[in-house]
C-alpha cells in the first residue's frame, strides 16, 4: 500500500471515528479566526493548501498534530486546550480539506 493511501485511509478513519462536523466544530473554534477557508491572515505565503502544506514540509497528519500541539510563531500551540483527539481530528480534517481544495 503507497503511503499516500495510508495517509488517506487513516485521515479518513480518524474523521470517522470522532466525526466530520465535531472536527469542524473544533476548526471553527480554535483555527478560523487565522485560517478561515484555508487561508492564513498573519502569513499569505503558509496558507493550508495541499501546495503550502507540501512546500512547508507539513503535509503529514504528524507534521500537522505537531504543528497544532505545539505551535510555531505566531501561531500558538493548543496541546494545552484541545484534547489528544481534538488535535488528531483537526489535523485530519486540515489535511482532507486541502486535498479537497478548501
């Protein structure tokens, strides 16, 4: 199996698992403020597009929980405010929303 289908079969199974419209919820609450449809308010050039994820070495579901967890400036962390789960499921929801273009 390549590992874009297992990147893919496991974002949708974490999906799944806590569920679409909570990932969102979650989204909506903690990230839109920056990134409301994939986009970046404080840095155009780090948008959440599959382009920008890729060119900043975060298109992973890892690289992105990483990113979530602990922040990177000016974006704060939020292992401290979201649970394990809710961090596993933005990041999915993240990466399939911008395989899906946003």
């Amino acid at each position: 199996m390549s590992k874009s289908l297992k990147i893919a079969l496991f974002s949708a199974l974490s999906l799944t698992a806590v569920g679409v419209a909570q990932a969102n919820d979650v989204f909506n609450k903690n990230c839109v403020a920056c990134h409301a449809g994939g986009k970046n308010v404080m840095n155009p050039d780090k948008t959440l597009s599959s382009e920008s994820l890729e060119k900043n070495g975060v298109n992973s579901l890892d690289a992105i929980k990483k990113l979530v967890s602990e922040g990177k400036s000016p974006m704060p962390g939020f292992a401290s405010t979201l649970s394990k789960e809710e961090i596993e499921s933005v990041s999915a929801y993240v990466l399939e929303q911008a395989k899906k273009g946003w």
